[in-house]
C-alpha cells in the first residue's frame, strides 16, 4: 500500500484499536553512519540467574502461535534502524527446550546486524552466541512444552546497498538504491522445530534456507527523517499514525516484510473475490513507444490479478484482503507474506505477453499459495514451492493464452535441455542455472507427466488439498505423497523414479515435522 508522508491510501484495512503496550527502544540517540561501530558476528551476554518465574505454563494448548512486536526508528537516509522486538514464544513440541534458537537472517554480511541486550520479560539478561544467522540463547531453565516466554531483543540494523550485478544481487530484499529500501526478513525469528532439533540453516548463495512458521506481527515504524515523498509498500493492515509513523498487523503469516521508497507511483485493481491489488512502480515502468508510453506496471497489475483469480479457484482462498507487488530494483523476484518483488529489468522489457514480466510476476503470486499457505523446508526441500510455483506459470498461460503453451514450454523449459534430480537441495548446486534446471524445469516436467497420468481432477484436487491441508505446520514430502490414494501412488511410481533420487517416498500417513518424521534427511 501506498503511504506518503501527508495521506492514506484508498483500500487500506485500518485497526480500530491499538495494542494496549509495545516494545520500547532504549533511551539512546541514534547512531549517525560515521559514528557507528561495526559489530562482530560472535556476541555474548552475562551468564543467566535462574528464576521460577520466568516462563508462563497456564494455558496449556499447544495451538499457540508465535506472536512479534516490534518497535522500529528508522533513519531513512542513512539506512539505520534501531529495534526493539519482544516475541512471545510457546514450546509447542514434546520436549523440555534448555535454548531457543532463532534465525537472523540480516547477519548474512558483517556489519547489517548488531544485538544489543535479549532479555526475559522479567529483567532477565540471557547467554547468547550469534554465529552466522543462528543466534542460540540459553534459558534460565527449562522450557516446558505448552509454557510461553517472553524475549526482549534491542537490535540495531545498518541497510547494505543493493548489490545490482555481484555475487548477493539476488539479496536486494534486503538492501537499498537511490530510491528504495528493502526490508524483506529484516527480523529476528524463532527457527521452526521439527521435533528432535531447531532448523537453522547456513546461507548459501543458491535459491533459499527459510523454514518459517506462521506467526502474528504487529510492528510500530517510525521514519525520523520522513519526508512527503516517502511511501510505504507493505502487507497487511496498516495505519498512519502521524506524518512519520505507522502501524502495520500482519497476522497468521510467516514473515512480515516491506518496501520503503520515493516516487512509486501505486495502481490498484480488485480480483472477482475482492482482494485488493496494489502494485508499486517507478517511472520506468512506462516504456516510449511511436504513438505513447507502454505501461509496464498496468500490464503486470492486470496480470497479477488474472493469476490470483485462477490461482483462488484451482488452490483455494488468498488468505488475505490485500497483495502487493513492488517493482524492485534487484534482478528476478523475491517472495514474501503479502508482498512480493518484481525486477525491474522484467518491467523495462515488456515485449508483450512473451516476456519475463509475465511469467516472473504470476510465478511470485503463486508463492502466495506455495509458500505463504502451506510452508515447507526450502533449503532441504526446494521443489515444494519452487516447482509448482513454476508450473503455476504454465496453468495461467493455458488458461489465459492457450496458444501459447508451446512457447512457455520452448522458452522455459526445453531450450534449456535440464537435468538433474528434482529432489536436490540447495546445498548440491554449484551455480544458479543448475539449480533452477533441476529442481524448478525438471519439477515442472515431472508434475506435468503426474498430470497426464492422473488426470485434471485429480490432479488439481491434489494441488488443492495440499494448499489447504495442514497449511499452519511445515510440511514434507511425504506429505505432498501421502495425499494420493495407494493406487494413484502406484500409478506414478515410474515418475518418481525418472526424477527423484528418492522415488520410494513414504506415503502411508501424512508427515509434518514431528520427531517420527522430521523436517531434514
């Protein structure tokens, strides 16, 4: 959504009340880009004294999810922020956690992140190591399962620039030009668990390592250096509060990213279901021809919204009022809860329905669904997402320009002879191309011959209960398998065996990261 410093956008979802408390910063200035320090990765705080009372265990469901908080001041134009995020966490496994882990995906690069203090509710100083993303924190005691906690973190973030052409272009979520700043998993989570250890994951420079369960936010964001030419583009609802400070609830999803930047110029069109779509571009987006400009960004508006409305009837509901699309200035796309980013290369490139603009654009909105529904390893398991995504391009292609199901075909996937077993993980790739090959173009050949032999009922009945089954866990794929029947299982058994390396999944029962079935090999 669009928000400039003076006025509030058409179509905004804006709370009535708001939260009776929230985090608060530290009564310490800002720290200006000369006088700032740059942070170790390593950190460490006093060893904890033990209490009685840190934990709450009188409510003992194990249906809680996880909820954020957080209070962010933002010097816009030095790409600071200064943060103070408390999550209340409930131990919804079976065992008694003497950690928590969490997964700071800033601390990708020396110099984003620098913890300050994390604390109990109570006071409480806690142990720390922060080594890469994983940030491991020790309890006073034992966490037991069905008991909550509340953790006090007081971070500070240092926004890297945008890195258009080197090895971490791909990064530009999280990073900033001469006009936008990115905050895509800015914050600080809770790792998933899947029943015997926490999923943290190194950072690899090849497709994604987020395994995210759904969570509730609630963010405070206050731009110091505000000016009328700031908008805001981001999920949820959200309220202005002043000419400098917002308010944005983003519940029941896994990450709450957002877009800051000058000049975007908002278009907005309505599915059939009355989601609201809000698309962000620059002037760019409108390409000279002869007679007038081509609007790039209306184009993707109208496309994103046929994808959403194919994609709601084929998958199930978007579980939101409002999707944004932000046109960003990094290469390729980047999914998020509510959001996601476009290159700007496929806005400037428009060449009519045959372009990347096309198929990049309704491939992020599928992650809506592969992804944002249900969620799932991606480092272990990529192809969970990745491939349907990509197949998703081909379902909205042959419904919307049937004839040109043989040109996706050719210019996606066959020019590119891919090979390699579909089931990979990120870690077994060398380059980019390799991956995508494997796991995206030959997924999209293997989930189209499980198609043709299972028929377009089933299929999609298939595709639908996986979206909407079990969406509140992280799923396997023994899950994905086990929704078949056993005869529809023994049917497709040759197609497992053409691309996965481990075509003998078992299927019998469905498997979501519990300490039977865990997440990881």
């Amino acid at each position: 959504m669009l928000l400039t410093a003076c006025t509030l956008a058409q179509g905004m979802e804006i709370p009535t009340t708001l939260p009776t408390s929230r985090p608060t910063l530290p009564p310490s200035t800002l720290v200006s880009t000369t006088a700032r320090d740059v942070h170790s990765i390593a950190t460490a705080s006093p060893a904890p004294t033990a209490t009685m009372s840190s934990f709450d265990c009188s409510d003992l469901r194990k249906d809680k999810t996880t909820d954020y908080n957080v209070t962010a001041e933002m010097q816009y134009a030095r790409h600071y922020l200064k943060v103070a995020e408390t999550i209340t966490y409930t131990n919804i496994t079976d065992k008694s956690l003497s950690t928590i882990v969490l997964n700071v995906k800033p601390n990708w690069q020396a110099g984003i992140f620098k913890l300050s203090t994390a604390e109990l509710a109570n006071g409480e100083s806690l142990k720390t190591s922060l080594v890469k993303q994983r940030l491991e924190i020790e309890l006073p005691q034992p966490l037991d399962p069905s008991c909550t906690l509340n953790l006090n973190l007081n971070f500070d973030l240092h926004i890297p620039p945008i890195d258009t052409a080197g090895l971490h272009a791909y990064q530009g979520y999280l990073g900033y030009s001469a006009r936008q700043t990115n905050l895509g998993q800015w914050l600080p989570v809770v790792a998933a668990h899947d029943g015997v250890s926490w999923i943290s994951h190194e950072e690899f420079p090849i497709g994604e390592q987020d395994a995210l369960d759904r969570a509730n936010w609630d963010i405070h964001f206050h731009i110091i250096d505000a000016t009328e030419s700031i908008q805001i583009a981001s999920p949820g609802t959200v309220e202005h509060v002043n000419n400098a400070e917002w308010h944005f609830s983003l519940p029941q999803m896994r990450d709450f990213s957002l877009s800051i930047g000058t000049n975007y110029r908002l278009q907005q069109q309505k599915t059939n279901s009355g989601i609201n779509v809000e698309l962000y571009s620059f002037d760019d987006a409108i390409i000279p021809n002869q007679s007038s400009g081509l609007d790039s960004g209306a184009y993707a508006l109208n496309t994103v919204v046929k994808s959403v409305n194919l994609y709601e009837t084929l998958y199930g509901a978007y579980p939101l009022k409002r999707l944004v699309i932000v046109e960003g200035d990094f290469p390729d796309g980047m999914e998020f809860s509510g959001i996601v980013f476009v290159g700007g290369e496929y806005f400037r490139g428009l060449n009519g329905v045959e372009s990347y603009l096309t198929i990049i654009s309704v491939h992020e909105v599928a992650h809506q669904w592969w992804y944002g529904k249900v969620g799932s390893d991606q480092a272990i398991y990529p192809w969970l997402d990745e491939a349907l995504a990509t197949y998703s391009e081909l379902v909205f292609i042959e419904k919307y320009y049937p004839t040109l199901a043989d040109w996706w075909w050719n210019f996606r996937v066959n020019r590119l002879a891919p090979q390699g077993y579909v089931d990979s993980t990120v870690y077994e790739f060398t380059t980019r191309r390799a991956y995508i090959n494997a796991v995206y173009l030959r997924g999209v050949k293997m989930l189209a011959e499980l198609r043709t032999e299972l028929g377009d009922d089933v299929f999609f009945g298939w595709l639908n209960r996986y979206a909407s089954e079990n969406s509140d866990r992280l799923v396997t794929p023994q899950y994905f398998w086990s929704l078949l029947t056993s005869e529809q299982y023994t049917r497709t058994e040759s197609i497992r065996q053409t691309y996965l390396r481990q075509p003998q999944v078992i299927a019998s029962t469905p498997s979501t990261c519990t300490s039977e079935t865990p997440c990881t090999p």
